[in-house]
C-alpha cells in the first residue's frame, strides 16, 4: 500500500515538472519568437552598434534603445545559437514589435542602413571637403587634398565613419582606374604621364557636360595639343581667378589677358594642376579620344557644342552662336 502511494507520487511530480518544463519552453520561445518591444516614437527604431562591440555591449546597446526587453536574454539566445562571434557593427533600423530572433538575424547578417554620399564630377577638392562637412553623419575633421587626386561617384558609407577615410577611397578608386586605363591607352597620345592625363581630363570635364561629347571634346584638345596649339578653355581661365568657385558673371578681357600658368590663352600646354576631380567618363575620353581632325568648338545653343576643322567653318559656327545669344537676350 505504500508502496503504491509513493508511485502514484512520483508519477504526479514527474508529470509536473514535465508539464512545467514544457511552460517554460513555450514562455521562452514567446520571447524569443514573439513580437518585441513597441518603438518609443514612428516605425522603427534606429540603433548604433559601434565597432569593437562585444555580445554583452550589443545587448546592452539593443536593450539601452528599447529593441530588446533583456539583455540579458539576448546574449544567451545570441551564445545558443552561435551566432555571438558574428554580430556586425553599423547603424540599424529595427522595426517596431521585431522579435529577437529578428533582430539577431539583422545584425548576424549586417543589415546596416544603406547610406551613401554623391560627389558630383567636375568639383575642386576644396568643393569636395566642402559637401563632406555638410554630411553630419561623417566624423571627423580632414585637410584639403591635392587639386584632381579624387574619383567623384557615390560611395556607400555607414554613419561614423570619417570623412578622411571617404577621401582615401576616393583617392586610391581615382589610382586604380588611372592605372587601369593608362595602360591600355591609345598609343601616340601626347601626354607624357597619368598626371598629365588627369590634367586634361580635368579640363574636358568643365568643358561638357554632354555624356556623348566627352571623347569628341577630348579628340580637339589632343588635336590642339599635337599642333602646338593653346588650348584656350575657359574654365581654366575661371580656376585662374577663383579657383574654380563660379565667377557669376562672364569672363573679363584682362582675365583671359592675365599670365596666370592655369591660363591657357596665355599659355601653350597643359596647366600646371588640373582644375577640379574628373570623373570615371573624362578619364576614359582623354584616354581613349575620338578619332578626327577636328580642333574648334563653341557653344550650339542646345546645351552641347558645334566642331570644326577649319577656322573658317568655327567662325560661322560662332557667329551662329553669336545670333543665338542676342535671341536669347543673352549677348550683344
């Protein structure tokens, strides 16, 4: 009798903790599973998890934003699964009510917030560092680069980083390419070095901003080169004076007069730096020019340009432009 009184016991007890064990499983998954805490303001909540952070500081730093209620929790379901050695730094956004789990899949992941920077082709390197102070979520202070070192494109980035390791980029992107195309450049091209190419890209960059006129542009001023000729460009005229900020206003008769060494109606050649970043397409067109005799063009009111071979058929092309002005209210 006593012996079935304290079998009947054990069953019961057994079937307790069973039943309890099987409670806390499904408590555990609820929090783990389930929908998480409510974002304190909007849709998401966005969450910083800054490089160098352990299991323990990213549940710290989740839990600190109101993604996770337990940190604790947090890093044992993080150890569990193996998945605490590979949580990514950067910048989330966590929507409201995700679960844990959800949220450790982002971050095992790196599903960081895709941001990124445009630096337009054709800016100075003054402009440049200009547009990187704008960006509040860059870091840092940085000096200005050398005049055309740079690649303008847009570049993916991730809040806190630094603006000088944006421009190292720039700078080792804009070397790579140059290297690239240098070597399988045309032969015969009267540029003695990459620099020098850089240079002329420079130039054809501020001339056009016509996709389809770079290689044409480019093939003049090779032309003019090769002749001996000035390559008289205005802008190089515009760096001369203001260092490639907009004048406002049109080009005076005693700048295009002045010996600046970045004149180059005063001078034959290159100047001695180029005049502003030029992107990937100058590059290639300097590099990889049309081929044409052609060593004139202006302005065709269309927003590109009329070429010529002749002196002759540049001038009625100008006087074109000339009688396109006046329409425009434009010139006298």
């Amino acid at each position: 009798m006593r012996r079935r009184f304290w079998s009947t016991r054990r069953r019961r007890i057994g079937a307790a903790f069973a039943g309890l064990g099987v409670a806390v499983l499904a408590i555990g998954l609820l929090v783990i599973l389930g929908p998480g805490p409510r974002a304190r303001s909007g849709a998401e909540t966005l969450v910083q998890i800054p490089r160098g952070s352990g299991v323990s500081g990213v549940a710290a730093a989740l839990e600190a934003a109101g993604v996770v209620r337990s940190a604790t929790v947090f890093q044992l379901v993080a150890r569990a699964t193996g998945a605490g050695g590979s949580l990514k730094a950067g910048e989330y956004a966590i929507p409201s009510r995700a679960s844990m789990m959800a949220v450790l899949s982002d971050l095992e992941a790196g599903r960081t917030i895709a941001r990124s920077v445009t630096l337009p082709e054709g800016l100075t390197s003054a402009m440049i560092v200009r547009e990187l102070r704008a960006v509040d979520w860059l870091t840092g202070e940085v000096e200005i680069p050398e005049e055309g070192v740079l690649l303008p494109e847009t570049y993916r980035a991730e809040r806190g980083d630094t603006r000088q390791s944006l421009l190292d980029r720039m700078r080792a992107d804009q070397q790579a390419l140059l290297d690239r195309l240098w070597a399988s450049r045309q032969p015969g091209l009267p540029l003695a070095s990459p620099r020098e190419a850089v240079i002329l890209a420079s130039i054809v960059e501020k001339e056009t901003g016509q996709a389809d006129e770079r290689r044409r542009v480019a093939a003049v001023f090779i032309n003019r080169l090769r002749l001996g000729m000035r390559l008289q460009s205005d802008p190089t005229v515009i760096y001369a004076v203001s260092r490639g900020e907009p004048l406002g206003r049109g080009i005076r008769a005693s700048e295009l007069a002045d010996r600046s060494p970045w004149n180059t109606y005063a001078h034959a050649g290159l100047p001695p730096t180029p005049i502003a970043n030029p992107g990937r397409a100058s590059l290639e067109a300097v590099l990889d020019p049309l081929e044409t005799r052609e060593i004139f063009f202006v302005a065709d009111g269309s927003g590109g340009h009329a070429f010529a071979e002749t002196l002759e058929a540049h001038n009625a092309n100008v006087a074109r432009w000339r009688r396109i002005e006046r329409a425009q209210g434009g010139g006298g």
